[in-house]
C-alpha cells in the first residue's frame, strides 16, 4: 500500500486532500508543520510528501531541504501545494528538490494526476 504524507498548516486542506487521495487506496499521514513532518516520517516512511510552503515552526522549503538531505529520506517524491504562484517560489521550491509544484488552488484531478505521474516513475516506490 502506497503512503502519503501531506503536511499542512490548514486542518480543511488536509482532509480534502485525503479524501481525494482515499478512493485510490492510499494511506494517508497527516503534519501540520515541518517539524511534526519529520517525526512521522521517523515513525512511518512515506512513498511520496505533499507540502505546504507556508507553516509555522519549519516551512515547506525546509522540510523538502531536509528530506532532500538526508540519506534515508532523499529519494522521497515531494510535491509541493503552494498559494505562492510567482516564479521565483517555484524556482525556489525546485531548486529545494521538490518533485512538482502545484498552486492552491488547484484542481483535484491535477494533484491525482500528478501523484500518479511521480509514483509511476520513481524506482523507489514499493
């Protein structure tokens, strides 16, 4: 069974999230931040992250830094689902190691489309 992490500030946005993501047949975890990101994925390695940019404590381009980083998380898919929409903040989230960069809103049929493209085509996922 595939994992997602999806990691939010916004309570709403991660339930809409893991709905769409349920009739897949996925496992969905849930962070509110950066930091409490990375202690489910102490607990729990997720196949793929979904992240918010702006968080309190650690924000998005440090969790996907830090998962990037590391030697037992670095091959990690991380999307990242941001209000910020100009250039630089995506060339800022790629240059991070994001996988994909999607602007809030976006369409739900995008985020599916885009987890499936990224799971198909990463050798590290089961």
């Amino acid at each position: 069974m595939v994992t997602i992490l999806v990691v939010d500030d916004s309570q709403s946005l991660r339930k809409i999230v893991g709905e769409l993501l349920n009739p897949l047949g996925v496992k969905v975890i849930e962070a509110s931040n950066g930091i409490e990101a990375q202690k489910r994925m102490q607990e729990t390695t997720p196949d793929l992250v979904i992240t918010d940019l702006v968080m309190p404590q650690m924000n998005g381009y440090q969790l996907c830094r830090w998962i990037k980083n590391n030697t037992s998380t670095r091959n990690i898919p991380v999307v990242i689902c941001s209000t910020k929409s100009e250039d630089h903040d995506r060339y800022w989230g790629m240059k991070q190691g994001a996988d994909a960069y999607l602007i809030k809103p976006f369409e739900g049929i995008e985020l599916l489309k885009t987890i499936q493209y990224i799971l198909r085509n990463n050798s590290s996922v089961k």
